[in-house]
C-alpha cells in the first residue's frame, strides 16, 4: 500500500471517527432529553474536543509511560504552549501537541522507545472505555452524560494515532511502532541517538560502542533523527579534535537540503559561531552531560 493510499485512508478514518464521536454525543443527548437535566457538562464534553483536550491526554500518556520506562522529558507541548528546560514559551507549534523525551542512559533504547510511543493511545483508550464503562454502569445524571459524550471523543484520538500513516507533521504512533517493529531505517536512527545521548549523559563519546554513530542507516536528511545523528557525530568530531569535520557536518546542516526547526538552527549556528571565534564563555555546551564538549568550547573560548 502506498504512502498517499495510507494518508487518504487515515484522513477517511479521521473524519469518520469525529463524525461519529459527534453523533454519539448528540443522540445521548437527544435519548435523554426527556429527563430534566442541566445539559451544561454535556456542552462541555464537546467544548473539551473543540479545544483539542484528549490531544492533551494523549500526551501526557506519552510523558507518563516514559517516566516510568526511565525516560525524562526533554519538551512538553501542547496548542499555543511549549514547556521546557528554557521555561514556558508560547507560540503555535505544527501539530496539537508533542512530547520529546530523552533517555538517562542508553539502556533498552527500543524497549523504551515502544512503551513511551504506545502511551499516547493506551491513555485515550483506557480513560475513553473506563467513561464508557462508568456511564453505563452509574445511575444517569449529568455527570455520567458528560462520561458518556466525552468517551467517544477519546477512543477515537488513541485509534487515529494507532492508524499507521506517513503525515505532513510526521508519522502517526502506529507508524512509528510499525517502524520500531520491523526494524525500519528511520526508527533504528531513532534509537541510536536515543541510546547515543543516554550513554552520553553519564559518560563521554570514548564510552560510545565502536561505528555506533558512523554505522546509522541511510534515510531522508530531512528527519528530525538525521538532525539529531549528525549533531552527535560533529560534537563527537569536536571531542577528538576533528574541528574540521565538525565544522563540515554542521554547515551541512544548515544547508538548503536540511529542514532544521528555529530551535535546532539555532543550536548549530551558535556551533559555528564557535568555530569563528564568536563563542561566549558564559554559555553552556548545548548537550547537557557531554562533560569534555563542555570542557573544550569553555577552555578554547
């Protein structure tokens, strides 16, 4: 099946699943009318999915099973907000919300990487059949109304992330786990800067395991993966002294070819301004526990 096959049937199944999440809600409330209620938590349900809340849901499902998998969050956004370690920043992100998380050592990369994908779904999933199950369960009132129109909402946002597809903003969850299960290019990219940074994070580059950055798969230079890959490769070429290639790895970043965020070309523009001899002592190396990096761009400043 191909990628536009596989994006018109996610759009298909997208607006399926709202359409019908909508009717659900509208035909409990139109079921019950005959009972004198306060529609009040019924319009809220609906008020919730218009402001994209089970998109939140959905993330902090991301956050909370990579937590528990001995992840740590590296960005938290959602709508208009993006939390980090630089603080709150507001501005529109492309998509309703991401998590970007990053590992304290780089053990069971895959492992992790799977469990913190599936987290997003499974928490729709879960909290979308639990209001199901206490609608149908409890005496009705408002409340329980709320349950019931708000539950569809849910399941549908865990089963269109579950919905394996190639999308403008990135691949879906489904994709990704699709991709971590058969071992595909873009995904064992993934896990080798996952599992690069986490060694890094309590160690140097000589703890790195032998070709583990020069041996990566070779896929698209536009993912945010080979952005990630070639950044390690140039701050490991900076700790043995290569400043040449260094300094080759990140001008190729900036090319016309890459599609860095304005973070990342910010990152490498202040790598550059390194090599011009334009580096502030008073700024910290941007990877955090890359000690000699730190060391080198502070003691050559």
């Amino acid at each position: 099946m191909s990628g536009r096959t596989k994006r018109t049937i996610y759009i298909v199944f997208t607006v399926s699943m709202v359409v019908l999440a909508y009717a659900g809600a509208i035909l409990l409330a139109a079921f019950f009318a005959r009972k004198e209620l306060d529609y009040g938590l019924f319009s809220l349900a609906l008020v919730l999915e218009l402001l994209s809340v089970p998109a939140l849901f959905h993330e902090l499902g991301h956050l909370l099973v990579g937590l528990c998998v001995g992840l740590r969050p590296a960005t938290f956004s959602f709508g208009w907000f993006t939390v980090g370690r630089g603080g709150v920043k507001f501005g529109k992100s492309v998509v309703a919300g991401e998590t970007q998380l990053y590992a304290t050592n780089g053990k069971r990369p895959r492992f992790r990487l799977i469990c913190s994908t599936l987290g997003g779904p499974l928490m729709n999933l879960l909290l979308g059949g639990g209001m199901l199950a206490f609608f149908f369960a409890l005496p009705f009132s408002s409340g329980v109304l709320f349950l019931g129109a708000f539950a569809p909402f849910m399941l549908s946002e865990g089963l269109r992330a579950l919905y394996p597809a190639q999308l403008e903003e990135g691949k879906t969850d489904g994709a990704v786990l699709l991709g971590l299960i058969k071992k595909a290019p873009e995904e064992e990219v993934m896990l080798i800067v996952l599992e690069a940074e986490g060694i890094l994070r309590r160690g140097s580059f000589s703890d790195l395991p032998e070709g583990l950055l020069e041996n990566a798969p070779v896929v698209r230079e536009d993912l945010p993966a080979v952005h990630g890959l070639w950044l390690l490769r140039a701050q490991k070429a900076l700790f043995l002294g290569e400043e040449e290639a260094a300094k080759g790895i990140l001008e190729r970043l900036l090319s016309e070819n890459s599609c860095l965020t304005l973070e990342e070309t910010a990152e490498v523009e202040r790598y550059l301004a390194y090599f011009a001899g334009e580096f502030r002592a008073d700024e910290r190396a941007l990877l955090d526990g890359v000690k000699e990096l730190d060391r080198k761009l502070l003691r050559e400043t």
